[in-house]
C-alpha cells in the first residue's frame, strides 16, 4: 500500500510551508502529499503552477489530493457560487500539476434539517460538481466529519450520497479519526465497494465519548481508541487496496519540529500499513 502525507499534520509546525512538506516528505520516502488550500495559496503567493509542477516532475513525491473544497452542501446562492469558484481554482491546480482527486466537506451547522432533505440536497449538488470536473479527469471524494452538527456525518449517511449520485468519478474519504468520532458502523463499511473509498485517512482519537471530540484530540495511529484491528480487517475483506494518508491535527504534534513531525508521520503511516496490509 502506498503511503500519503496530509499537509494538516504538521500545519503548524515551526518553518512549515508548502514547499517545506514537499522536501520533508520527499526525504521521508512518502509517495504522495494531500496538498491543503491555505498552503497552495500561501505558496503562490510567490510561486506559479509551473514551478510546482516543475518540482513535481523532478522528485519522486506526487500529488495525491486536493484538500479541500469545504462546505459544498446547503448553501444559499452566494455560497453556491463561491463554492463554483473554489472548483474553478481546483480544476487550474489540477490540470497544471497532474492531480486527480478532489476533497470535499459537508456543511456545518445548518439548523435542523431532516436527513432526507440533507440527502437529496448533496446528490443533487455532487452530481453537479462531479459533471464539472469529470471533462478534467478529476474525481470527487465525499469526506464526512465525525461532528454532531455536520450535515453528513456518519460513513453510512455518506455512502448512500454517493451512490445515489451515479457517477463513476464520486467516491468517499474514509478518515478513521471521523469514523470513529460519531459511531459510524463497520457493517456499512463491508457493504462498500472497495473501489469508491478514493482516500483513507488514518489516524486515531483519544477516548473519549462519541460525538464529543474534535480534530485536536486526534492522535498517532495505534495510539488511541480507534478500532484499527476491525477496521483494517473489513478493508482487507472487501478487498480495498488504495494509498493510507497519515492526517493529523494535534497540538501536541505541532510542538515538534517539522523535521521530527514529519519523520514520525512517515514511521507512524508505514508502521499501521505494514500491521495491517500486506
Ligand atoms: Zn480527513
């Protein structure tokens, strides 16, 4: 299994930048990088697309997936426009640097909505962003987060969204830290096709109770109350075989150089894969 680097992990750290990730990850025999949006658009700042595909094409380190485009759902109109826009911005950065996946987040805090409102709202709205970016080759992963107030927040809710949509190019990020976070079932996860888990986070969570954890309480994978154990062995059953992204959010984490935080993702990552997959 190949192994990713997500951008949040060491978002914080002392020196870290974009560019700062790219040469940490390169060095750390990671085979792709999650890029996040605030350190694409700190980088361009002073960069161009060229040169990141430039760096790209001399190194073995290649872009695995934008992240993110948040909040897509539930918007009123001048959302929904910003959200056209973000896509617009996605699509250029993919074509220039040969990217393929597209991270998106469900909405937060909308009120009470009912959940088959919620459903036929996000099918109808990922359809649309998946015929946009589907002439660029580019493929939409639906992340649900693992918060009360999310509009999408459990693997079950999220999957049946992406079936709905009926469209080769939308899928799901699994990230176990959400899963986890809000009780989501491993028996919607045998039911998966393998195929449409376009992104696997891996991570763990302190224990604390369900629907009462947030991204800080995240920890290394193995170290937290995650069911890694059952998790991975309904992976291995349905038979998904993609790239395990390390994604952290810790504050702790973010104490510790760039150098180390870096070097200890990639020993986390390759540690999990190596218990879990053959
Ligand atoms: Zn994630």
């Amino acid at each position: 299994m190949k192994l990713g680097f997500n951008e949040a992990t060491a978002l914080k750290c002392q020196g870290q930048s974009l560019m700062a990730d790219l040469e940490a990850c390169e060095k750390n025999g990671f085979d792709y990088i999650e890029i996040r949006t605030d350190c694409l658009k700190a980088y361009l700042e002073e960069h161009s697309l060229d040169e990141l595909k430039s760096w790209f094409d001399t190194h073995n380190l290649k872009p695995w997936a934008y992240n993110t485009l948040e909040f897509f759902n539930m918007r009123d109109e001048a959302g929904e426009k910003e959200i056209d826009e973000h896509v617009d911005f996605v699509i250029e950065v993919c074509n220039a640097i040969g990217m393929k996946t597209m991270i998106i987040v469900p909405t937060f805090d909308v009120g009470f909505v009912h959940m088959d409102e919620i459903h036929e709202e996000a099918v109808k709205r990922i359809r649309e962003l998946a015929d946009k970016v589907k002439p660029h080759g580019i493929r939409v992963s639906l992340e649900f987060c693992g918060v009360p107030t999310c509009t999408i927040n459990q693997f079950g809710t999220a999957y049946k969204v992406v079936e709905a949509a009926k469209r080769d190019n939308v899928g799901i990020t699994l990230d176990t830290f959400h899963f986890y976070a809000m009780g989501s079932k491993l028996e919607d996860l045998e039911q998966a096709d393998p195929k449409r888990i376009f992104i696997y986070h891996v991570n763990d969570a302190e224990n604390l109770p369900i629907g009462n954890m947030f991204d800080e309480h995240r920890l290394w994978p193995g170290e937290g109350a995650v069911p890694h154990e059952k998790i991975s062995a309904v992976l291995n059953k349905i038979g998904f075989d993609g790239v395990a992204t390390i994604e952290e959010f810790r504050p702790e984490y973010y104490e510790m150089s760039h150098e180390d935080n870096l070097r200890t993702s990639k020993e986390k990552i390759a540690a999990h894969v190596n218990k879990y997959f053959s």
